[in-house]
C-alpha cells in the first residue's frame, strides 16, 4: 500500500546548516521538488524573513558548507529564491530518500531541523529507507506515517480521480527514477489530456501536502 511518511533531519546533518545557525526566524521552504534526478531534488529554495534576516542569511550562504554554488532568482521585500547546488554530502542524503521509488512532496525547515513528506510506493519501501539511512549514521525520525487506503476516507483527501491517477503513475514508473512512463504516456494511458492530467497531479500533490485528512498514526523506528 503507498505510504506518505513525514520525516525530519537536523539541519546540522543536512543542508543549509550555516546559514541557519548564523540567523534568526529565518523561514526556508523548497518552491520546487523534481522526482527524476535525485541530484536536483530541491533546486529552488525560498527564504523568508525581514531585510535584516535576508541580508544575514545571503552573506552566510557564500560560507555554507552544504552549498557548492547558489544564484539568486528573485528579491522581494520579504521573500528570496534561490536556486541551488548542493554539495555531495546534500545529494547524497537525498538519495539516500529516494532510491526506493519515493518521491518528495515537500521540504522545508522549522527549528533548524529539515522535513520532508515523502510518498514511497509501499510501507516496506520506507522501512527500507529508514534502516538504510540510520546505518549509514544519519539521525532521521519518522514523525508521521499516512497511509493510502482503499476506501475514500484514507485516502488524504483525495478524489476519486486523484486517487486512481496517483495509483496509476506509481504503477506505470511514472515516479521511478529515471521514469519508466512520462507523462505524455500516462495521460493517453489515463484518457485524459496532458494538460489535465498536469492540473490533476498539482492539485492531488497540494492535497497530500496540506494534510486535508490527518489519517496518519505515529511512527518509530520504520
């Protein structure tokens, strides 16, 4: 059964954990994640905070051990995006997240420590993940464990539609990496148009992120 788990890491073990520790209330969340190439998992990272924040956080960010190199892409009042490229270290813990078919549906920071919602195509697959990154030393916990039933009320929210298009995509390697299936492939799999089966994964991923339906149960240990 597809499983979305909610895990966290400490910044200090991951990314961006200079530039953390040398500012204060500065928010940071991932504007884009891609499921293909685990070696650009979060190329777009937005910081959030007031002038002072920002311009702390930009000046650390040209000493952060966790960046290899970083270009900024818009400047607003309150709001930076970045795009990254991360040290060998980063790409390697997001490997670490996605070598078993997982895709990841959201990152960001709250207290210097990372989280990630992660769908994996089986509960297995995140057992898999979880004892493969402890062995390897990394302090990673399960924080919530939701799963994708069969009836409607499991299903985080989801449509009908969502549902069976997400089930669907997992099944066809849509999420694989490299995919088995692109999305060309899946929509006239599905019946529906490219541009609808791109509106129906958006809004699908949106739900799972916004945890409409909390159907989890806590979780340690995988």
């Amino acid at each position: 059964m597809s499983t979305i788990a909610e895990l966290s890491v400490p910044a200090t073990e991951f990314a961006l954990r200079h530039t953390l520790a040398a500012t204060d209330d500065l928010d940071v969340e991932i504007e884009r994640v891609v499921a293909y190439d685990p070696d650009h998992v979060m190329p777009y990272v937005w910081f959030a905070g007031d002038e002072s924040t920002l311009a702390t956080a930009d000046d650390a960010l040209a000493d952060d051990p966790s960046v290899d190199e970083c270009e900024s892409l818009t400047d607003l009042d309150d709001e930076r995006l970045y795009r990254m490229n991360w040290v060998d270290d980063v790409t390697m813990m997001l490997h670490l997240l996605t070598e078993e078919k997982a895709t990841v549906l959201d990152a960001h920071v709250e207290n210097e420590t990372w989280r990630f919602r992660v769908l994996f195509p089986e509960r297995e697959a995140l057992s898999r993940t979880y004892d493969f990154a402890t062995e390897r030393g990394l302090s990673i916990e399960i924080q919530k464990i939701h799963r994708l039933e069969e009836n409607r009320h499991g299903r985080f929210g989801l449509t009908d539609a969502q549902y069976e298009t997400l089930v669907t995509a997992l099944e066809r390697g849509y999420y694989e990496i490299p995919r088995e299936m692109d999305m060309d492939h899946l929509s006239d799999e599905l019946g529906i148009s490219h541009q609808a089966l791109s509106e129906r994964l958006r809004r699908a991923h949106r739900t799972l992120v916004e945890e409409v339906v909390d159907v989890g149960e806590s979780d340690e240990g995988g």
